[in-house]
C-alpha cells in the first residue's frame, strides 16, 4: 500500500472515532445531572440510559447536559485545530463538526435537528421556547461556522467538493448504523429498566 493511501485511512479513523467521541461524550452530559441527583444512568457509544424516574425539569437539565456535552468537545477540538500542530487536525475537527452537521441534517429532513423532543426540553432548560428552534439555528451557525473555519485553513481547492459531499452521505448512514448497533446490543440490557425521556 502506497504511503498515500495509508495516510487517508488514517485520516479516515481519526474522523470517525472523532465522531463517535463527540457522541459519547454528548451521551455522558446527559448522564451527569442524573448522576448528580444520585440517580442510575449508564451512557452507552450512542444512547443513554436514565434508569430513574426524573421530573420534568430534571428532564430538561438531562436533556440540556448533552449539548453541552457536545459543545465543550467541539470547542476542545477547535483549540487543537487552531493552535497545536497535530498531524490529523483537521480530520479530528471534521469528525466534531460532522456531529453538528447531522443536527442540520435532521432539521432539513424532519424539521427538527434531533428525534424525540430532547432539543425542546433542552431549549426549556436555558429558559428559550419550548415550541421554538434556537437549538436548531444554533447548531445551523455553528455548523456554517466550522464548515467555513475549515475551508479557510486548510484550503483544499474546489475539487474536494464531490469527495466532501459523498463523505457526508457516508457519515449520515454512520451515524445512523452507529445507534442501531449500539441500541441492539444495549436495549436488551438497559431499556427495561430505563425511563422514557421524552
Ligand atoms: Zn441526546
């Protein structure tokens, strides 16, 4: 194999496992203010389990815990990106803003940037409209944002364009199979004793 192609396969994991970091870590801040109140809740790669009944407003700081979850690794990665030399940069910053960009997705497909209500309840807690979007025209911004950051600084040249959009075909079905492995192989453990958040 070429030392080329090695370098792309590696650029590749180093995305993907960025990704699945910056979900993991979204799925532990949903855990956190449940284990603050000193409740049971295991966060999986893809899915948390809250295994306590929760009140409304202890929903919506479970709900919120998770974008900050996300928000702190995006910022931690921007850092690394801008201001360290690290060989896979811009492949580790890729994978954080592909999350971001899965929430625009969403929000294009169904009108909302995550299923169940968790933007709503989450946007209830930062005391903004339950019924509104200021999550999704948040992580619009911060999407355009990151997306812009990273063509400014690495400058790769029109002809990345058709390789970005089908790296972003191939990230959406990622992240997709990433939550129906990691819910078949946790549900059957923790979904009967879980709570419905929604
Ligand atoms: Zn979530």
């Amino acid at each position: 194999m070429s030392s080329d192609r090695k370098e792309e396969i590696k650029n590749w994991a180093v995305y993907f496992l960025s990704a699945m970091a910056a979900v993991f870590i979204h799925e532990t801040g949903h855990c956190i203010p449940a284990w603050l109140h000193g409740y049971p809740a295991v966060p999986t790669p893809a899915m948390e389990y809250i295994l306590h009944p929760v009140t409304v407003e202890q929903n919506q700081w479970i709900s919120l815990g998770g974008y900050i979850g996300t928000v702190l690794y995006i910022m931690v990665v921007l850092i690394i990106f801008l201001f360290t030399d690290f060989k896979y940069n811009s492949a580790l910053y890729a994978g954080a803003a592909a999350v971001s960009g899965m929430y625009c997705a969403l929000f294009f497909i169904n009108g909302r940037g995550h299923g169940g209500h968790e933007f709503q309840e989450a946007q209830a807690a930062l005391g903004f409209s339950y019924s509104g979007h200021s999550l999704d025209v948040f992580f619009l911004t911060i999407f355009t944002f990151l997306t812009a950051l990273w063509f400014i600084r690495t400058r790769p040249g029109y002809k990345i364009i058709p390789k970005l959009l089908t790296a972003a075909i191939v990230t959406f079905f990622f992240f997709i199979a990433l939550e129906w492995v990691n819910n078949s192989i946790f549900d059957p453990l923790f979904k009967a004793g879980a709570f419905p958040r929604n």
